[in-house]
C-alpha cells in the first residue's frame, strides 16, 4: 500500500497537506472536487490493506462529518468494504 501526500485546496487562501493511504484520494476527491486535489509525494508502506479495517476508518473520519452528508459521500466512492477491496485490488492490476 502507498501513503500519499496531497494539498488538498480548500480556498483560494487554504491549502492543507495531508498524507493518506491511497485509497482515501478518492474520498477526498468526492468532498473538495477532483482539481482540488493535488498529489506532491508517494511513498511505499510496509503495511497491509485491511479493507474492513480501511473502511471503519473511512467511516469515523467522513461518515459524521459534512452535515448528514459525509456518509452518503463515502458510500458514492466506496458502497462498503467489499467495494473499497475490488477497487482497490482493480487499481492496483492497472498500476
């Protein structure tokens, strides 16, 4: 799995790095819309993909968040854990 960092775009003013698992780009892509996001570094991890564990993480950060919106953003990337695994498993083939 890679960490990647990103500047996310909030505003014209705001601009925030984070670093992420590679799947949560997508996530993040969903809320601030996909040119807002900008990809600056990619590091290889040592860690293994758990995608349930993946996707209870993804839940305490975006599903409360965003008004009553966060969950359904989440669900619109990434239905449950099964579909954060095959597309996950599907990016990586086109890698």
């Amino acid at each position: 799995m890679d960490i990647v960092t990103v500047e996310v775009e909030r505003n014209a003013n705001t601009k925030i790095v984070i670093e992420v698992p590679e799947y949560e780009v997508a996530v993040l892509e969903a809320i601030h819309g996909e040119e807002q996001i900008h990809e600056r570094d990619r590091k290889k991890s040592d860690a293994a993909f758990d995608p349930e564990a993946a996707y209870m993480i993804l839940e305490g950060r975006y599903g409360g968040t965003f008004g009553d919106n966060g969950d359904a953003i989440l669900k619109s990337v990434y239905r449950d854990a099964r579909a954060l695994a095959r597309q996950y498993k599907a990016d990586k083939k086109a890698a």
